[in-house]
C-alpha cells in the first residue's frame, strides 16, 4: 500500500469506466483521457481496465510501504522520486520508503498513475471509477485526500521491466487543437450556416471546463428553431449547442442524457487531447467522415498492440554488463546482464 501525501488540485480513482448503466441514470465517469491511462497500464503490465489515479493541473505526492513498479503518463507534472526528477511516460521502481511528488503541469491537465497490480478499491457496477457527484466508486466516491491509504490490487496482466515508451507514442500537447467531428444527430436543427461556422471558427475553452463538459466560447452557433429537445442520451464528445448558441462538449462524468440539440460529436481518438486542454486554450473543429472516424479507432487500438509488444522484457534487454530492474509478483530484482544472444 500507499499514503497520499499531498492530493493534489484533484486526483481521482478511476478506471475504463462505469458501462451498462446508463439507462439507469448511472453515468460513466472512468479516466478522462484514455490513450495516457492505458498506456500507462500496459508500462507495469496491467489489466486494460485496472484502476490508476488520475490528477488534475497540480499533481499529488505518495510514499511507498513497499517497493513498487509504478508507471506517469499524460501531463506533465514535474515528477520528482525523492527529489530527482523522473521521466513521463516511462515505467519505474519506487523502493520502500520513497516519495513520489508531483507539480504543477507544465504541458497537459492530466497525469495518470499506475501501480503495477492497480489500485484496489471496492468495485460499484463493475468498475473502481470515481463519480463525486454521486459520491459513487473508488474511495468513499470522493477525490483523494492527505493521510487517504491505498491498497495495491492483484490487476496484474505480464510480467514486465521499468523502461519509457517510445518517442514515437508520446502525444504532444498544444495550445491550440484541432478535433475531427462527426454531425448529428441533431444537425438538421442548424441552419447550414451554423454548421460552416462551426467548422471554420476558433474557440476558447472557459473556465467552467471539467470532468462533466467542456463550455467554449466564440462565435455564436444558430438554430432554426429552438434548441430544446426531448432528452436524449449523451455519448462521450457530444456537442451541445443551447439556446446561447455557444457549444458544450460532453466528457467522462456527463450526465446520462440531456436536453440540447447537438450538432456533433468529437471522435474518441481525439478526446483524449481535449481531457489535456486547459481554460485558455484554443479549440477548432474538421468534418470527419465515418469511414476516417473508424479508421483512426483502429490506429489507437494498433498503437496498444505496438506497445505492449515493445515493452515485453524479451524486447528490452539492455548490453552486457548493465542492470535493470525486473518485477516477478510484486517483488523488484536486480538483474545484471552478463551474456545475450
């Protein structure tokens, strides 16, 4: 196990997410950005769903009971292991006693912690996510706080070494994004000026930017009629548009349905930059096609694939004469090569 320290701005508990229960009223929740969180989990060798922790613009800081292989992905946070800085994106051991802190974000919004065996917290509808607003999942439903203990799980997947991912899988962070969209289902409630507004504007994420939606402001979006709609329900990356004419981008803790019409959605490859994207930052959207849309699921999933096959310890062995640490069970052993073939 190990005691939060610092919480942090907000560090949550969460997972893939809460799924199936959405007719029910139960929201999703799950990690905001899921490209850093499973990346994250594939470096300690992970379940792809195991619970990480997820911190928000100001990181928090841990120490160990127990020698762990822990892995930071996302943002980020300027992680210091007892005062020497560690690499993002990059697996490492943190031996018994030792302090993990992060900061402040310097790229990103988001960093994601994963222990090798994920964190055990009780399982709500089968998943460990957070939801705060329900009080519901991973610890007492709430965000962490200073003297909190967590308990290392049993997550575990495949064996597995320290080591950092490729450059060529490390996203970069900007200022100002570009999201591929899909219309509808309520597009038809624009006027086709509207839509070539959307499409040909910069927006700016508002302060009021968090785990439920993403408020923009810009030029204003119009409708035919009215913006109200029977309720419906609300996909992760759906683009409300009230009467305001300002757009609302639904994120992980969105509510089951909503009363808007929505004029898009933002693929899911391309949420997981805007869960990194501050208030402040700028925000323009392309017209995707289907066929584009599924071909870039299936780029970040083949991405996963690339990954896990990269960091298995048969592909990362370092030259004769060098350490590494490798973890069998939760146990760290110190292995020195001396012959490879």
């Amino acid at each position: 196990m190990f005691t939060t320290i610092n919480p942090g701005f907000f560090s949550t508990i969460q997972d893939g997410g809460r799924w199936g229960y959405q007719a029910y009223g139960m929201p999703v929740a799950g990690a905001m950005d899921r490209y850093a969180y499973r990346v994250a989990n594939l470096l300690v060798g992970n379940k792809a769903n195991a619970a990480a922790i997820e911190m928000t613009i100001l990181g928090a800081s841990f120490k160990f009971d127990e020698s762990q292989l822990v892995a930071l992905c996302g943002a980020d946070m300027q992680a210091k292991l007892d005062g020497v800085s560690v690499t993002n994106w990059s697996a490492f051991v943190v031996q018994k006693g030792s302090e993990l802190k992060l900061e402040y974000a310097v790229t990103g919004c988001r960093a994601y912690l994963a222990v090798r065996g994920g964190i055990d917290v009780p399982s709500v509808l089968g998943s460990r996510s957070t939801y705060t607003r329900a009080k519901v999942g991973g610890l007492e439903g709430r965000a962490l706080c200073q003297g909190d203990v967590l308990n290392v799980g049993t997550d575990k997947e495949v064996e597995i070494q320290a080591g950092k991912l490729k450059a060529e899988y490390v996203p970069q962070y900007e200022q100002s994004l570009l999201l591929r969209i899909l219309l509808g289902p309520q597009d038809d409630m624009f006027t086709a000026e509207a839509i070539a507004t959307l499409l040909k504007s910069e927006y700016v994420i508002t302060d009021e930017a968090d785990r439920m939606g993403y408020r923009l402001a810009g030029p204003k979006i119009a409708h035919i009629d009215k913006a109200d709609i029977v309720s419906d329900a609300l996909p992760f990356g759906a683009i409300q548009v009230p009467a305001h004419g300002m757009p609302i981008i639904m994120m992980a803790d969105r509510q089951t349905t909503g009363g808007y019409a929505k004029i898009g959605a933002v693929i899911g490859p391309d949420l997981s930059k805007l869960a990194q994207a501050k208030p402040g930052d700028k925000v323009c959207f392309r017209l995707c096609s289907e066929e584009a849309a599924v071909n870039a699921l299936r780029a970040e999933r083949q991405a996963y694939e690339n990954i896990a096959r990269s960091i298995q310890p048969q592909n990362l062995f370092p030259e004769n004469g060098r350490q590494f640490n490798l973890v069998i069970e939760n146990q760290v052993y110190t292995v020195q090569v001396e012959e490879y073939k």
